[in-house]
C-alpha cells in the first residue's frame, strides 16, 4: 500500500524547484495533486507531465497564496476534483534581498505578504475543509495535515535577508502554536526547514563555482540538497508514519544548522 493512497494534497508554489520535488514524491505514494502557481504556468504543466510519468492524477490551479479570494478557489477547484482536501503544503515563497538600510518597507511588507500570511490564508482553508471532513480511517488516521515550508534561517540569522529570516522565524512559532490549537480536532501541523536546495531561488550561489565551494563550507555533510530530499522528507510527515509529531520543525539541512564553524575547535 502506497502511503498517500488516495489522498489529496495541494501544494502551493509547486511549479519550480521543492515544491515540485514536493508534488512528484506525493503522486508517487498515491497521492492526487493540486499544482499551484502563480507566474509559471509552464512550470506547472512541467510537474503534471513528471506526476503523469509516475501514474498519479493532478490539477493545475493558478492562485496568489497572499489572497484570500484565489486561496479559496484554489481549494474549491481541488475539491471539485478530487473530492476533498488531505493534505495542504505551504511552500510557495520568494526572497526579496537588500542590506537592512537599503530594505524598502515595500520589499518588507510585499515578502511577510507571501511568505508569513500566505501562511495563515492557506493553513486557514485547510483546517476549514479537514474539520468539514473529518477523519476518514481508511485514508488517514488525521483529520489533515498541514506542513509549512520554513527555512533554516528560522533559527540562523542571515545579514542582508532579514525580511525573508523575519517571515520565517515567524513559521517557526505560527507551527507550534497552530498545532497546539488544532491538535484536538486531529489536525497535525508541521514545519520542514530546508538548507541549501538546488533551486531557481538560489542558483547564482550553486552554478558558480566559488559560491559554491564557499556554501560547502557551511554544509557538514558535504553536499547541495535536491527538491527529492525536501520531498521525501514531506511525504513522511504527510503519513501516518509521522502520526504522533505535531508542532515540530524539521531541519533537512546536511547538517546546515550544526555551526560547522565550530568542527574544527572553532
Ligand atoms: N531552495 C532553498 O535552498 C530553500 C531553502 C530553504 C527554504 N526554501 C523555501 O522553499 C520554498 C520553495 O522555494 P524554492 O527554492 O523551490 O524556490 P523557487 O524554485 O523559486 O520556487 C518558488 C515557488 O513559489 C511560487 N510562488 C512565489 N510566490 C507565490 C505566490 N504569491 N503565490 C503562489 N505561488 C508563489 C513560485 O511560483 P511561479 O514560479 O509560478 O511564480 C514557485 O513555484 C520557499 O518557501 C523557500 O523559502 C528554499
């Protein structure tokens, strides 16, 4: 039995880099997809033929995760397909980069905007529908589940991205207490915190050889993530493998957040 059996799982920002690992590791466990995004509906199309070549079903849904109004029918598209909603990954994201004195307020508020309170739309819907539901025993033994995407820069302070360290250090306490409210109606909630994936938000860093050398020397596992790694990991947390984690964070990180600087005596 696969793990995702008939399941079906939206994941916002699912036409590019982890949340298309994302998308392909879930329709490989049975999964059925909602593919969101928002400016690359090339992407998408991209992760539905990779979802087909793997036997799975999906939709594609352009919606703006930051409003509400596309939010919601991004979920009514999915549940006119598919019938429901099991599991919601909040993934969609950007970084908006500037030194603290040069940050506008703009590039502040327009990255919380998607970032953080895409966060709240999303995870909001998501509690709507599961709580609509139920549990379904022969699915899950969670009434859903939902896992945002956070960063290892919830916990590492990162000198000229403090709007994107900011937005997610604030997952960080959004997870725990959502799951500390929601944990009676059977609704687990989750947070992965990626390092260094091989994507298009940071491919200037890996595609230059010196950046990349210099990024190694943060990674004590000695190698660049894959969105394959991020969506293994999110499969996991999906199934009733992980049915007793609620709240957690989880670093998938090749040991990112370990203060390599300090493995040889510092
Ligand atoms: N790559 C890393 O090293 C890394 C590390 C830690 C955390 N993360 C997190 O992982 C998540 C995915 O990042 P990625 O590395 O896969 O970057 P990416 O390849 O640039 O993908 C970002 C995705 O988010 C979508 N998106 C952006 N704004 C959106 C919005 N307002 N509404 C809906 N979709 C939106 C994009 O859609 P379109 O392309 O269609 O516009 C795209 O599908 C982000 O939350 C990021 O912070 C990444």
């Amino acid at each position: 039995m696969k793990k995702l059996e008939n399941q079906t799982a939206i994941i916002t920002g699912s036409s590019s880099g982890i949340g298309q690992g994302i998308a392909i590791e879930m329709a490989k466990e049975g999964a059925n997809i909602c593919i969101n995004y928002l400016s690359s509906e090339e992407g998408a199309e991209e992760t539905q033929e990779e979802i087909e070549k793997v036997g799975g079903k999906s939709i594609i849904v352009q919606a703006d995760t930051s409003k509400p109004k596309e939010v919601s029918n991004m979920f009514e598209q999915t549940i006119k397909a598919f019938g429901t909603v099991d599991i919601v990954v909040s993934n969609a994201g950007v970084q908006k980069d500037a030194s603290f004195l040069d940050m506008s307020i703009d590039d502040w508020k327009s990255l919380i905007d998607i970032n953080l309170n895409g966060q709240f739309i999303c995870a909001k819907e998501a509690a709507k529908e599961f709580l609509r539901r139920g549990i379904v025993e022969e699915r899950s033994k969670a009434a859903g589940k939902i896992i945002c995407m956070s960063s290892v820069h919830d916990i590492i302070p990162w000198g000229g991205h403090i709007n994107y360290a900011t937005s997610k250090a604030g997952i960080l306490m959004f997870v725990k207490t959502l799951a500390q409210e929601l944990g009676k109606h059977k609704i687990r909630v989750n947070a992965l915190s990626p390092g260094a994936i091989k994507t298009k938000i940071n491919e200037e860093v890996w595609k230059d050889e010196e950046s990349r050398e210099k990024l190694l020397e943060l990674i004590p596992y000695q190698r660049i993530g894959e969105p394959e790694d991020i969506g293994k990991a999110a499969v996991w947390l999906a199934s009733d493998d992980s049915d007793y984690v609620q709240g957690q964070t989880i670093y998938v990180d090749g040991g990112m957040t370990l203060y390599p600087g300090f493995s040889d005596n510092g």
